[in-house]
C-alpha cells in the first residue's frame, strides 16, 4: 500500500500544485469550522478585509476570481450572521456595497489567528528564504499562465 508522500511524488507538477492548494484549504476550513465559517465566507471576509472594506459586490466577486451570482448567497449568509452589511452605492444605484460590521471585524481578529496558525504548521521547517523562492516561482508560474490566455 502506498503511503500520501508516495502518491504525491506521482502527481504532475499541476496536480501537485492543486493538492497542495486543497489540503492547505482543508486545514484551514477545519480550524474556522467552530466559528461557523465556510470556505466561501472566510475567503469572502479576509478578502473584503484585506481590499479595505466598502467595495462593491462587483468588485469583491472579481477579487475572489468568482461570478457575481456565486457570491450572493455567500453574502445572503454572512449577513444573516450580523458579519456584513449591505447598501446602495451612492453613485450607481444598481451597485451595492459590502461593509463588514463590528461583529464581523471581531471574528476576523479571531479568524486571523486561526489562520496564521494553519499558515504556521503548514510552513513549519520551512526557511523564510524557501517561502520567498516558493513566492517567486508562483509569481512565475501565474504570470506565464496570465499570458498563454491572453495570447
């Protein structure tokens, strides 16, 4: 029988890149889980904490790399939970804009200490030198695959 290591020296280098991706994924929604949090929502959260807060739905879909009605109902939740509001742009009325709330910048706190501690075991032996490399041939490869859609 093989073990995880073995089937993973197997994969291509996207599979192994996906799997990766996945697991760190899968880490992450088991310590949010006891705040009641999904993937769609944290990722939701962190992002519109991370872009600054008040931003259009619009613009926090394309930030989060997904389509604006894949996004409602992960707002439709976080705002029954008191995390986000929502108003009218005052510009575009057709636009509305998402607002985290007291209640949701508090969770966030706690969320982010989840996180860096799911980021901390999953770089564990890892130098600060290793990620940086890690970062730049992402930044590589993500680049090189902007372009071939482009072309």
């Amino acid at each position: 029988m093989f073990h995880d290591t073995d089937i993973f020296r197997q994969l291509s280098l996207a599979e192994r890149l996906a799997r990766v991706s996945r697991l760190w994924k899968m880490a992450a929604d088991r310590e949010l889980a006891p705040l009641g949090l999904t993937h769609p929502r944290w990722t939701a959260l962190w992002k519109l904490q991370r872009l600054g807060d008040h931003i259009s739905q619009k613009q926090l879909a394309c930030a989060l790399e997904i389509e604006l009605p894949s996004l409602m109902r992960t707002l439709n939740q976080l705002e029954e939970q008191l995390l986000i509001t929502r108003h009218p742009c005052e510009h575009d009325k057709r636009s509305r804009i998402v607002c985290l709330t007291p209640e949701g910048q508090q969770l966030l706190t706690k969320m982010e200490t989840k996180i860096m501690r799911v980021r901390n075991q999953i770089l564990a032996e890892i130098s600060n030198e290793e990620v940086e490399t890690l970062s730049l041939l992402l930044e590589k490869i993500a680049d090189n695959a902007l372009s071939t859609l482009s072309d």
